[in-house]
C-alpha cells in the first residue's frame, strides 16, 4: 500500500517541492494551503501527472475544526503514514522594539500552535512505522537578532515539541523529527518585506548562495521515510552551513 502524507503549506515553496519529491517516491499526498487556490491546484496537477493520489485541501492549521477535516480528507487516500508540518509564516524585519502584538500572536498562532493541533491529529491516526517531520528553523538557535527574534523562539518551541513527540510516540514505533533551514528561496521573505533576502544575505551564508526549495525537501522525505528508521528526536540542520 502507497504511504499516505498530510503536508501543510504544501501549495508553495518548501511544502510545494516535498510533495513533488514525495509524489516521485510513491507517496499519496494530502497538501493543505490557506489562500493561493491556484499555486495549490498547480502543484497538484503535478503530483497526478507523477502518478500519485493526491487531494488539495484548503485549510487553515489555527483552526481546530479545518485541521481536523483535512485529516478526515486524507484518510480517503488510506490509512496516514506520515505528517509533514510545514505551513508557517514570519512577520516584517524590523528591530524587537518595533513588533507588533498582532505580529506575534500571529506568529505564535500559526507556526505553534497550527504545528500542535496538526501534530495531535496525526498522533491520533498514525500507527506503528508512522511519521512526523517538523519544519523549523535555523533561526532557533541563531536567534535571528534584529530580525524577528519572536519568529527564532517559537521556531526554538518546534524544536522542543519534536523532541518530547518523539518521546512519547516512540513506544507506539512513530518516528517524530524536524528539519532546520536555513535562508531557502521562497515567497517567505516577500512577506517578511524583503524579499530578495535570498540574495542579500548570502554573504552571511558559509557555502556562499541560499537554499533551493527542493534541497530541504531532500532531507524531509529522509526523515520520512524508511531509511531513517532509527532516527526519531533530531533537528537535521539543512543550512549552508549558517
Ligand atoms: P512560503 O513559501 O511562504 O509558503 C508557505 C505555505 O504555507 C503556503 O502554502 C501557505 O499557503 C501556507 N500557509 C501559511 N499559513 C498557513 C495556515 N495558517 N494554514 C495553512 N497553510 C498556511 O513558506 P516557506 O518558505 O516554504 O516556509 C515553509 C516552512 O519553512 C515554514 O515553517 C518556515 O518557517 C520554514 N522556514 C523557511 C525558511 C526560508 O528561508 N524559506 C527558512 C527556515 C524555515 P498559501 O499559499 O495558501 O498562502
């Protein structure tokens, strides 16, 4: 039977290329976005012409409710074998002085707790050989100063919540796991107010040039799938080195 994925956010950027790689390695995939109805049915028309079963479902990770349904949605596709929680957002650079505390609920709201109620969902249905994959951020440990020091602490919470996950699924045989970029060629930093960042922080970047989409998606489908069967609990840093 094909592995059956729930990824978040999966309508652009990093979410986008895990399901393209994914759909190329077998997997039936439930992609969840918020807004962009077209970059969704984009990605989805390639994930069939790969052959795989998948299904778009708009959803917002907030909301208890649609979290739910979008699970109920992919269990049409089969029994879950994986979670990739990967929609997040940040909130404009700018000095800690100068945030927002829409910013930082939002923030909060989305890549928190979105990441927990998914999570849950997935820990109520996976069985023994399942998986979950967090995406969090080099931005944990940097603690990204002058930036958006509220978006690097609760990526820091993504980190603590895939370790105690791991935890308390191991016995069950459910892998938990994040993934850690670092400055990736995305939309992310439109919205953030800068977006050619990709570029302009290069010279901060050890390997000297930004991440593609598609090489953190590389190291998703690893912890996912059956080739990381005895790593549960880790933070893979995927960051040219920053
Ligand atoms: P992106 O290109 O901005 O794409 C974000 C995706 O998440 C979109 O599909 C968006 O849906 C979806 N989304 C946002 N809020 C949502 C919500 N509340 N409910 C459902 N879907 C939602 O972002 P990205 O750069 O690929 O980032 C993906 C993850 O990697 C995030 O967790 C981010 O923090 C992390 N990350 C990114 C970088 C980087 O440099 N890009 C670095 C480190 C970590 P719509 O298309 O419908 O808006």
């Amino acid at each position: 039977m094909a592995p059956v994925t729930v990824i978040t956010g999966g309508g652009r950027g990093i979410g986008a290329a895990t399901a393209r790689r994914l759909a190329h390695a077998g997997h039936h995939i439930a992609l969840c976005y918020r807004r962009d109805h077209n970059a969704a049915d984009a990605v989805l028309a390639d994930l069939r012409a790969a052959g795989a079963q998948a299904i778009a479902v708009r959803a917002d990770t907030t909301d208890p409710e649609q979290v739910r349904a979008l699970f109920d949605a992919a269990a049409e596709l089969g029994p879950l074998t994986g979670l990739v929680n990967n929609a997040g957002v940040t909130s404009l650079i700018g000095p800690f002085t100068e945030l927002r505390v829409e910013d930082l609920r939002r923030v909060v709201d989305v890549n928190l707790v979105g990441y927990v109620l998914c999570a849950q969902q997935a820990a109520r249905r996976l069985t023994d050989g399942g998986a979950i994959v967090n995406v969090s951020s080099a931005a944990a440990t940097l603690g990204s100063p002058g930036e958006y020091v509220h978006y690097a602490a609760v990526k820091a919470a993504t980190d603590t919540l895939t370790v105690g996950l791991a935890k308390e699924l191991a016995p069950r045989g459910i892998r938990v796991n994040a993934v850690a970029p670092g400055i990736v060629r995305t939309d992310i930093h439109a919205d953030s107010g800068v977006p050619d960042r990709a570029d302009s922080a290069v010279g901060r970047i050890p390997l000297g040039r930004a991440g593609e989409p598609d090489e953190i998606a590389a190291a998703i489908a690893w912890l996912l799938g059956p080739d990381a069967s005895y790593a549960t609990g880790t933070v893979l840093r995927v960051s040219g080195g920053l």
